[in-house]
C-alpha cells in the first residue's frame, strides 16, 4: 500500500500561508502540515522527525516546505534541512519565503521573454533597476537578473539599508560571482536616464515610477510592475498588461501588470511542488529551479 502523500509545511512566522497550503494540495498532497514560529535552529531535529518515521520507499511521498518572510534565512533553512538527511532517508525540500522566490522568478522570466520578442535582445549588458528592491522580491530579481547578464542596480529609501541588502546578495545569494550596486531614491532620477529595464518591487499601493520619470527614461524597453494594488507601482501600467506599449513612455517601452506576472508565477509553484511528488531522487528546490521553471513555462505555452 502507497503512502499518502504529505508536505510538511516550516514558517518563522506565526501563521502559514493559505495560499502556499492550497497551491499545495491542488498539486496533489494529501496532507500539508503547518509548523509555525519555527526557529531556524529547529529544523534539524523536525527534518529528522519527518525521515526516520517512513521507511526510504514512503519518504518519496514526504516532503517539506519552507515558506517565511526572510530570504536569506530560508535559504539557510533549507541548507540546514539538506545537512541533517543521509541517503537513503531523504525527502524533497522546496524554499519559497512570502512567494519571492516564485514570483521573482516569474517576473524576471517574463521580462527576458518581452526584451526577446519586442527588441530581439535579452538581459546581457542591461542596465537593470529593481525600484523598491530591498524586500524579498527585489533581492530575488536583482540577483536572477545579475545572474543573466545585467547590470543591475537596487534602489530604496536608505543607502546604507540598501548598501546591505546589495552585498546579502552578491555574497549569499550570488556566492561573489555577481556585483549589484545600490542607489537611494535620491539619485533614482539620474539612474532612470540611462536604465533599459525597471522592475517595481516596492510596497503594495505605491507609485515607485512617476510619469514624470517614465517619460525621462529615454532608452527603457520594459517595465514590470508586481503590486496589483493600486495606484500602480509604474505610471501608466495596468495589472493586466502583458508586452503593452506603456502610456508616456517616450522611449516605446512595453508594461508586465502584476496578473501577467502572477499566472506564471502560480503555475512555476504548482509544477515545483507537483516535481516533488514525481521524482525518484529528493530535489532541493530555490529559487534558481523556479527561474529555469518559469522560463521552460513560458517556451512551451507560445
């Protein structure tokens, strides 16, 4: 008789997501087990509860979730959880704080796919800006972003906040093979001249770029914007925008709305936590998988 299939479910904070715990039962867990205010010292012990307790054939129905609401911290979480198994007692373990790691993933996959289809160009050598970047999100872009080949650039309120988040990034997520700079809002006028591609991270309700500044980016080619709150987080730009010629824009760039962003995104974190139910080898999944999963998502629906 097969195991039922069960997805445990970490979190630091003090609630689990409904929206992880639904997309992961539509893909096909039975069970999906929350463990909240979990600290990251913890993990060994919950990973090793979750091993020992199925033999190796019933551990490839298992599996665990790490959500959260810090980056870094999951990343170093699911370090942690892989650290504490040995084959032949393994399960699959998925990272995705707050949805960046999905959603950054997506944005940046759509973005790449609008450079190629609208200018026959793609993310190599761009001078990229991720406006409002220092939250999960922005980090997770900038660095997908600096990992294809642009230049990219953070911008938030504080440098020095901003300044930190920039070097989390190179050394953490990037092991010191990329350079994101860091800019306050202050010098985000001069930057916004020169910049090819804007992605609007910020806070929900937020307009992070002015038309006064849209208008000012004279060789931008595409803006996308995550925050389906309005006002938009960008000028001009729609939350059902998909490749649109942006209104105001004197350069022709082109608008990504927060749906067209969030359908790729939901269907990159069904079909991760749906892999975990389908492999015959644990994977480990961050978010580097969701990006080659979002772009494969968006090859194969043309």
């Amino acid at each position: 008789m097969n195991k039922p299939f069960i997805l445990h479910m970490f979190t630091t904070a003090k609630n689990l997501s409904p929206f992880d715990v639904n997309m992961a039962v539509d893909a096909g867990w039975l069970a999906a087990i929350p463990y909240t205010n979990v600290e990251p010292n913890e993990v060994c012990g919950l990973v090793q509860d979750t091993i020992f307790s199925r033999s190796p054939k019933g551990l490839k129905n298992t599996g665990i979730f790490i959500g959260g609401r810090d980056t870094q911290q999951a990343m170093g979480m699911l370090k942690s959880a892989k650290k504490s198994m040995f084959s032949p007692f393994e399960v699959s373990v998925f990272a995705d704080p707050s949805g960046a790691f999905t959603t950054a993933a997506a944005m940046v996959a759509v973005v790449e796919d609008k450079l190629k289809t609208n200018f026959a160009t793609n993310l190599t050598g761009k001078n990229v800006l991720a406006i409002g970047g220092t939250g999960p999100v922005g980090q997770v872009v900038a660095v997908l972003a600096a990992q294809a080949g642009a230049n990219v650039r953070i911008i938030g309120r504080e440098l020095e906040k901003t300044q930190h988040i920039a070097d989390i990034c190179n050394q953490e997520f990037g092991a010191g093979k990329i350079n994101i700079t860091a800019a306050s809002d202050a010098d985000k006028a001069g930057y916004i001249k020169t910049a090819d591609v804007i992605f609007a991270t910020g806070a929900a309700g937020v307009e992070l770029l002015s038309a006064e500044l849209l208008a000012s980016a004279v060789q931008l080619k595409v803006a996308a914007d995550v925050n389906a709150v309005p006002p938009s987080g960008v000028a001009g730009l729609d939350a059902f925008d998909n490749g649109k010629t942006i209104t105001g824009s004197n350069s022709g760039a082109v608008g990504i709305g927060a749906l067209a962003i969030g359908n790729v995104k939901y269907q990159v974190q069904s079909r991760l936590l749906k892999k975990m139910t389908e492999v015959d080898k644990p994977v480990f999944l961050h978010f580097e998988h969701a990006f080659t999963m979002a772009r494969d998502y968006i090859i194969a629906a043309k």
